[in-house]
C-alpha cells in the first residue's frame, strides 16, 4: 500500500450522505455546476469518462427512455433536463460513456473551484464554503485506468477540494465488451494497474473506488470479493493485509432489458435492448448493497471497504432502507433525470433534517 501515514486505504466522506449516480444528467459543466451548488448533495459524481478522447456518440444508437414501471408506459418529453419531467420512475438506456474526456472534467472542476474560491474572497473568510468531493468516473483498459488515476491525482494539487476516481467496469451497452467487473482475472488486471499507479504518484492519495453491475447470484459475489482480496497489500506495520480499494459503488444499470411501445396498432421496441434502472432495479440494489456489505466485513482485507448504494431512490423511503442495508451514502440517477435537482430537497425534507438510519 505504501500510505505515507501507513493506515488503510483514504476514506471517502460525503456528508450529506446524498449524491448523483454517473449519468447523463452530470454530463456538461452546468450539470456539475448546479449539482455542487445543491445544499442537499454531499458529493457531486462526473459522468462516465474515457482518458483519451469522448466516447462517440450516436443518437440514432445511443439513447434513452423514462417509462412507468407499472404499465410500461413510455413517458415522452423534454428528458435529461434539471427542472425534471415529473413522472415515471423507471428508466432504460442503450448509452455508452460521456462525450467529454477526462481531461474536459479535470477543467470543469478547476473551473468549479475557482468559482468557490472567488465566492470565498466576496464573502471573507468567515463565509469560507465547506468543499465537497467531487467523485470522478472514468473507464478503459486497465492502463488507460491508471492513467486516469495519474492525471486525477495531478489535479489535487491546484484544487481545495478533495477529488476521488471510480472506475466504472460494469456498464452494460458496450458491444464485444463485457462488463469486467464479471470476471474475476479482469478485475486484477484493474486492482494490479492501479495500485501500481498508486505506488508511483505517492502522497497525496486520490481514494478510489470500483462500480460494479448488479450481481445476481452468489458466486458473482464471491468472485469480486476474492479480487479484492487477492490484490490485498501489507500495511507497513506488518499487521495485516488490506484491499487496495476505498469504496464499492452498487449497483449500475441491469443489461439485456428491452422497453416496448405502443406502435401503429402493435407493440414494437422503443429502444433497443439495454441497462435498466430506477424503481425496478430497487431490490436488486437493495440485496447487492446488503450482500456485499456482509461479505466485506466478513473478511479482514475489506473491512475498510465503504459501499454507496445506488439504484431506484427517489424519495426519503428508498434513502432509509439503502442506508440501512449497510450504504454508507446514496446515489440518486433516475429520479434526477424525472424530478430535476429538485429531488434531493424532497429526500431531505422526508428525512426532517436526519440523515442517519
């Protein structure tokens, strides 16, 4: 591990325990920007981003649909915008990742920040803002990964404030690639990349952290714990042996999902096959964070291991059982894209101000 202060992995603190999910509505600096200034978010999330060049969009390919998971009602409008479409709760995508490249959100950030600290100076020191991290999501090859892990951690050095890198290996829409956070080998080769990135950067330490795919019977769980396991390093104390990874964000999208529409007197698709999400992944992220949780503490490697439970909150209730199945903090994707920023105000006032479970 090679920690300067020779403790565990950094610790990832987002307070509120409220933050976006990576999705297409944390895309563009105004996203971002409106994301940070919200007093109910704790940490803002960046959309999925490649280190060498924005991923290639193609509208008649890459889409996305709001329905009703109850009747399957497709719920047309404007989408993606923050003032909200106000119904629906379910979702289903055949998007890959971000068009804007890493270095594009290293800028935004920057450009964040300086505004902070601009609005810091107007107001004095008493009116200093309190930071919050900024939780960056990247993807690619295992060395394209560190690269990531490299040029986030050269970013700290001009911020105040604290940046973190998850790496998403479980998005379902890219076609002859299979999510590697299914396989086991693939996730050593990332955990073995990084930590080899980890060791050359040094001080200061970016926490980091892995997206995985809903997971949906016991060896797939068993398999991803292993990894990180297997990648575990010896604290200089000599003590013990702990996994190189700071937190686990569960769940993304369910894949292989298909939406049919109401069409010329027949039912026919209205979007391709893809990643399904809001109120229908609910369980299934409900068990995954509670699953993953357990086996985590099950074992002293990983103990340390935050999980931020992901997947159908849209109100205070589903905030609850996330928080109470072991999240450490909850991520908000779908409900954002239907209810607009405005969401995170309904989850805190449904709390009454009591975020702790």
């Amino acid at each position: 591990m090679d920690h300067s202060d020779g403790g565990l992995p950094p610790r990832l603190h987002v307070e509120p325990p409220l933050f976006n999910s990576a999705n297409p509505w944390a895309t563009t600096l105004e996203h971002l920007r409106d994301l940070y200034k919200c007093p109910y978010t704790g940490a803002v999330t960046t959309r999925t981003a490649l280190v060498g060049q924005g991923f290639p969009h193609d509208e008649s390919v890459h889409r996305f649909e709001f329905f009703e998971a109850r009747t399957h009602r497709v719920v047309t409008g404007k989408g993606g915008e923050h003032d909200g479409l106000g119904t629906g709760d379910a979702s289903l995508n055949t998007l890959g990742y971000s068009p804007i490249p890493l270095d594009g959100y290293l800028d935004f950030i920057r450009k964040i920040d300086e505004e902070e600290e601009e609005e810091d100076r107007r107001a004095g020191a008493r009116g200093a803002n309190k930071r919050k991290p900024f939780i960056v999501s990247v993807t690619g090859s295992p060395d394209e990964v560190a690269e990531c892990y490299r040029r986030i951690v050269r970013c700290t050095e001009d911020l105040r404030m604290v940046l973190a890198m998850e790496v998403n290996l479980s998005c379902p829409n890219i076609p002859g690639k299979p999510p590697p956070a299914y396989e086991g080998e693939a996730l050593r080769a990332y955990l073995r990349c990084i930590q080899e990135a980890v060791r050359e950067m040094g001080a200061p330490y970016v926490p980091w952290g892995l997206k995985t795919p809903p997971y949906t019977h016991a060896s797939q769980f068993e398999m991803f714990v292993k990894a990180l396991r297997d990648c575990a390093s010896r604290l200089p104390n000599g003590d013990m042996a702990v996994a190189p990874v700071s937190f686990v964000t569960a769940t993304n999208t369910l894949g292989s999902c298909l939406l049919l529409g109401e069409g010329e007197g027949k039912l026919s698709p209205a979007l391709g096959v893809g990643g399904l999400a809001g109120a229908p992944l609910h369980p299934l992220a409900l068990g995954n964070v509670a699953t993953l949780r357990r086996m985590l503490d099950a074992a002293r490697e990983t103990k340390h291991v935050v999980v931020l439970g992901i997947g159908g909150v849209a109100d205070a209730a589903a905030y609850r059982r996330m928080r109470s199945v072991g999240a450490a903090a909850v991520g908000v994707g779908t409900a954002l894209g239907i209810k607009g920023l405005g969401v995170f105000k309904e989850i805190e006032n449904g709390l009454g101000g009591v975020w702790e479970v």
